[in-house]
C-alpha cells in the first residue's frame, strides 16, 4: 500500500516521544491533517485526531452496509 505524506508531517519515533504534546497541538491546531511516526525512516503509525479517527470508522461502517 502506498501513501503521500507531506515532509512536514513524518515524525520520528524519538522525537514523538520527547514531543507528544507538541505534536498534539499542532494536530488539534489544523497544523498536519495527521503525523506519520517513523522507525528507522520506515512508517510505523499514523497520530490522528480522535474527531478524524471518528470520521474514518463512519466512513467504513458505510461502505460495510
């Protein structure tokens, strides 16, 4: 599967861990759409808001009806 993900919003698994709230407020301020955590340069998560989190599991509960 492949994905786009801007620069701006690949985070690395040291720093998110050192700055979680950070990259909170950046989420909640409309800064990133979402954070893709990285190990190793690899994508290993994504951090989304839960009010995008809510929207995408409506969205499946759609397409399974």
């Amino acid at each position: 599967m492949e994905f786009r993900v801007r620069l701006d919003e690949l985070l690395p698994a040291t720093e998110a861990a050192r700055e979680l709230p950070r990259a909170l407020d950046r989420l909640e301020g409309g800064q990133a759409e979402q954070l893709v955590i990285t190990r190793r340069n690899e994508p290993r998560a994504v951090l989304i808001t839960v009010d995008r989190y809510q929207e995408l599991l409506a969205g499946e509960e759609r397409s399974a009806a």
